[in-house]
C-alpha cells in the first residue's frame, strides 16, 4: 500500500496534538509537529526514499527517533505510538480536533473540565453557555464553536486542499499511464483550474480497446470503495477520502472531454451558448454542425471552432474570460518561470529548519536569483522572533555570505508583526537597515473591520514599510479571514509605494484571486512568496503561482517577476 506524504503528515500531527492534551513535553511536541509539516510539505515522494533505502534523517528537523516512526507508518500505514495515544484518550477527542478553532489546548480544556467527550456533548455544553466561562474561551468562541459544529460537512463531502489532492493526482496519473494501452492520461476539473481545494479529482484518458484500464483502476492499491465501474466511467474513492471520477474517451473526442470536464460549469454554459449561435453544437464529445464533427481532437480546435483564443484553465470561472477572449484582451498569464526571486523566508535563526546558507542555495537550485530572508519579530515569542540585536547579528551574517556566494544574493528582510495600534514591532533604525520590511498580522484577528482596515494601513504609512504579507490573514482549514477593507489597503499600497504579497503555503493562498484582479487594475505589483520554513518549501511556489494565475495576473503585474538590478528600486520607498 503506497502511503503517501500527506498521510505520514496527518498521524505525526494527530501524535503531536494528543501528546499536547497528555500534557508532555513541549520539545517533544513542537519535534512532533515539525516533522509533520515538513513531511506534507516535501517535494519527494517520503515513501520511494524508504524504499530506496535513503536515510531520512538527512530531511531537516528530521531526528533518529522521528525517522524510526515515518519508517513504521510507510510500512504499516499507522504508528504504534498513535495508537497507544488513542488507546489512553477518549475516542472523540480526535473529533473534537477538528474542529475549527479548537486546537490541542482548548481540546485539553474541555476534556478536563468538562469532561466532554463528543461532539454531541459539546455542542450541548455550549448551547447551556458552560463553554464560554472557561479560560481561554469566552462568549464568542462559544458561538464560533456551536456553529462549527453544526456547519459541520457530513463525512464524505470534505474538499481537498490542492496541494494535498496533488499528491493523490500525481501518483494516480502515473499509475494510470503505466497501464498498458492508455496512451494519455490527465486531470481536468477544479484541479486543473488550480482552484484552492477539489471536491474531486476529474481523471480522463485516451486508451486502446481492449485495455485493462477500468479493471486496473478498481484495483488500485488506496481504493477505497467502487462507487461504480463501467466501460467508458468509473468512479471510486479512495483510502484518505477522496472520489476519483475516471472517463475513457476516443482520441477524437479528448480536446472536447477536456474542456468540458475541466469546467468550471458555467463557464461551459457560456461557451456552449457561443456555440449555438454560429449554428454549433458543442458537448463533450466535440463540435458539431449538423451530424459532422468539425472540432474536438484537442482543446484549441474546440475554442477555434467556436471563434475564440485559447483560453487557460485558471480563468475558466465565467468572470469575464469570454468578454476578454472576444476583445483579445485575455491576460498572458504568468509563469512559474517567471519568477526571479522570493520575498519571504525563514531560516533556523527563528522558526525555519535550514541555515541560511542551506535556503540560498536552494534558491539557486530552483533558478532563483535572489531570496530575501523575513524572519520573525520579537513579539512572535511563539516563533522565537528576533529583537534588534539578533537581527542585527543577522544582518552582519547575511552580508558576509553574500560576499562568497555566486549567482544567488540573499535579501535582508523581516517579517515584522503589525501592532494592534498599526505601529510595528521592531524600531525604524534597525528597519532603515534592510532591504525591505514584510508586515503581518499575527495577532487580534477579531478587531472591527474599520479598526483592522486602519491598523493596516497605518503600518503601510511607517517609512520602511514593503510588502504586506498574507494579506487576509485566512488559513484554508482553520481560520477565516480577518474583516478587512481589501481595496482600501489595494490603495493605500498604490499611493505609498509599497505591495502586497500572494503567499505560495497551500494552507494560506492569500491573496485571493479578486484580490489580485483588483490589485492589477489599481497598478499595485503583488510579491508571489513562498514564506519558506524550509529549504523544500519553496516547492510551494507553483501553488501561489496557479492562484496568481486565477487572478488573472500576468508577469509584469508581480513584483518578483522583476531581476535583482530591477527590483531594488522599486524597493526604495520614496515617500
Ligand atoms: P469540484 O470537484 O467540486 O472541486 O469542482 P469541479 O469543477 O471539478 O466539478 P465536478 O467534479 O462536479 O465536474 C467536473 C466538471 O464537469 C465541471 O467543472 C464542469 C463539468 N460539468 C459537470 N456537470 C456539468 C453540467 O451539468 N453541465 C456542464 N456544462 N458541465 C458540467
Ligand atoms: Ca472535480
Ligand atoms: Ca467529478
């Protein structure tokens, strides 16, 4: 049974939040965590490292111990440590996890004190008002809980994260095109609009008559359940829960397959209706006048037919793409290639797992020409940020590297954190010394949309002020957006001099693709970063690259598209 990166991340971080309710050791668990993040986050299949015999305590944050367990789970698919954990809790405390906003510590309080044990329980406690009188509760977690609880997806309806359905992809794919007979396979649906998350995944191939491909495809080692199997579509679900819908199609037909199963629906409508008036019939099976095919072996012949250019996957939403095709106005959308550098990084000195060293030759090995280094700031105490003195030290370190390294100039930089009074963390004088100043919030998510909106633009007013990072502040899974006042911030950006960032973490995709399109229309350049934990991380670049590419934006709307000589004026702030 192939276990996938995905799978090892979700048992080390379920052993990381039970051993925090058990109350163990904080090295331990922060070990625990770590690993889990690195490991999801890994650019290489963890399990053909296994089988090649690769020792995995080269992996950062990586140890003996933690090696001996990711070992275990690739042959076992389990952990006897989780288990042991399970066996010690309450069974529902793994459901009680995940609920939004609920981490291990607050999961640890309910249990104790009120000794609730499923979700049923809780929401009961919390409709009689026992939640809200905790520590660390309070009358509106207690809502934010009740309401979790009941917007609560039935099991099965979960969407995946794409990065996540990307790795499900990618190993299936393969699979697929190893069956003899099938001489293309390919995702189309959401996945290939790179949208956010995927309900499920749209697989089609071209395959011979006569090949094994359904039996083979119901056969798949992390097949769960076959919901259905037939000659031309099957469909299953696979082991973490994810249905895979799967459609054998002629060679004629596979332009127009794909396009219509990459969608999105109404974007298919839109194009069908376009059809129609020229007196075409368009479906999935091609163009058509009358009973004569005219279009459908690729994709450009089917948007050729019907009178319009080639239109890319991320801007098939119906939000405009059609009215910018018949104008000849769509974008040419960026390109991972595109990029020139990365503006946000972090290395060992705070929260990150590499030197910095280590993250700048990484940089030169994806082709990058220069990566700024934004660690933390002191009040992130969580993150061990640094203080003038340490930044300064760094400073000293980052300038005597860059005078040995080759084709590769590491960046000066902070992520500062924006104060709740929009003041920043760390004073002007150490700011003046850097290349440019990244500010986030990482704190009071739940201020007044006017009092966030203000405190943001405050910050973008202090003189060193670059790049907003993560601008809206949400994580796909487990925290919404802060309210905030996105066109003024757009705006204030404009007139200041400075630019928001689109960060690449599959978790986070922030910007949002109408924020991009706002931020291109208002001429403000968005910083596509990877905010890179570790040197793997900036693998994740081609994530924020696809939701760029959702906001339209192309390569001259994005900062780090610029070369070195290009981008540090730009950096200068000139008012
Ligand atoms: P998802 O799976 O929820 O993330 O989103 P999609 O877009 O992958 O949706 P899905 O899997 O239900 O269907 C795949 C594509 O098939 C969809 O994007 C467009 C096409 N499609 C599905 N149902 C219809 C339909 O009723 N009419 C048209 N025109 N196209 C459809
Ligand atoms: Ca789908
Ligand atoms: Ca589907």
């Amino acid at each position: 049974m192939p276990v996938h990166n995905a799978d090892i991340a979700v048992v080390l971080e379920e052993i990381a939040d039970l051993l925090e309710i058990q109350g163990e050791n904080p090295f331990r668990i922060r070990a625990y965590r770590n690993a889990s993040r690195i490991v999801g986050d890994l650019g290489r299949d963890i399990a053909k490292m296994v089988e090649k015999g690769e020792n995995l305590v080269e992996l950062p944050g990586i140890g003996e111990d933690l090696a001996g367990k990711i070992c275990e789970i690739v042959h076992t698919g389990s952990c006897g440590l989780l288990a042991k954990l399970h066996k010690q809790l309450p069974p529902a405390i793994t459901e009680l996890l995940k609920i939004p906003g609920l981490g291990p510590k607050r999961v640890k309080t309910l249990h104790e004190k009120l000794k609730v044990q499923t979700l049923d329980e809780l929401a009961e406690a919390c409709r009689e008002g026992r939640v809200r009188d905790l520590a660390g509760f309070g009358e509106k977690t207690e809502t934010h809980i009740l309401e979790a609880i009941q917007a609560r997806p039935a099991a099965g309806n979960a969407r995946f994260k794409l990065a996540i359905a990307a790795q499900y992809a990618e190993a299936l794919v393969a699979y697929l095109r190893a069956i003899p007979g099938v001489t293309q396979a390919e995702v189309a649906g959401s996945f290939r609009r790179a949208r956010e998350t995927v309900g499920d995944l749209d697989i089609l191939v071209i395959a011979d008559s006569g090949s094994p491909v359904m039996e083979r495809f119901a056969a798949y080692d992390e097949v769960r359940e076959v919901l259905s199997k037939g000659d031309t579509r099957s469909s299953v679900v696979l082991k973490c829960g994810l249905q895979v819908d799967l459609r054998v199609v002629g060679q004629e037909s596979y332009g127009a397959a794909l396009h219509y199963f990459t969608g999105s629906k109404a974007h298919n409508i839109a194009v069908r209706r376009i059809a129609q008036d020229k007196g075409l019939k368009l479906n999935e099976y091609g163009v058509f006048k009358g009973e004569r095919r005219v279009a459908g072996d690729t994709e450009a012949s089917v948007f050729k037919a019907v009178g319009l250019p080639f239109i890319a996957p991320e801007l098939r939403e119906a939000a405009g793409e059609i009215e910018a095709a018949r104008a000849g106005r769509l974008p040419d959308l960026v390109e991972l290639k595109d990029l020139r550098g990365d503006l946000h990084a972090h290395t060992r000195a705070t929260d990150g797992h590499n030197t910095l060293q280590e993250m700048a030759l990484a940089a030169k090995e994806r082709g990058l020409e220069y990566l700024a280094i934004t660690e933390h700031s002191r009040r992130l105490t969580v993150a061990h940020g640094l203080d003038p003195q340490r930044l300064a030290k760094q400073i000293d370190e980052i300038d005597r590297l860059n005078a040995k390294l080759k084709g590769i100039v590491l960046l000066k930089g902070i992520e500062v954190d924006i104060l709740e009074d929009g003041s920043l963390d760390l004073p002007d004088s150490i700011l003046a010394r850097l290349d440019l100043v990244v500010g986030a919030v990482h704190s009071k998510f739940d201020l007044s949309r006017d009092r966030q909106t203000t405190r943001i633009l405050r910050a973008m007013e202090r003189p060193h002020f670059t790049l907003l990072a993560h601008p809206t502040g949400r994580l796909l899974e487990h925290r919404q957006a802060y309210e905030v006042d996105m066109l003024r911030i757009i705006r204030q950006a404009r007139d200041r001099g400075c630019f928001l960032e689109l960060n690449a973490h599959p978790e986070r995709l922030d910007l949002l693709d109408t924020h991009c399109r706002t931020a291109r229309e208002e001429g403000v350049l968005v910083a596509i970063n990877s905010d890179a934990h570790s040197a793997l991380d900036l693998a994740n670049l081609r994530y924020g690259v696809g939701q760029a590419r959702r906001g339209w934006l192309e390569a001259k709307d994005v900062l780090n598209s610029r070369t070195l000589k290009q981008l540090r004026p730009l950096l200068k702030r000139t008012m």
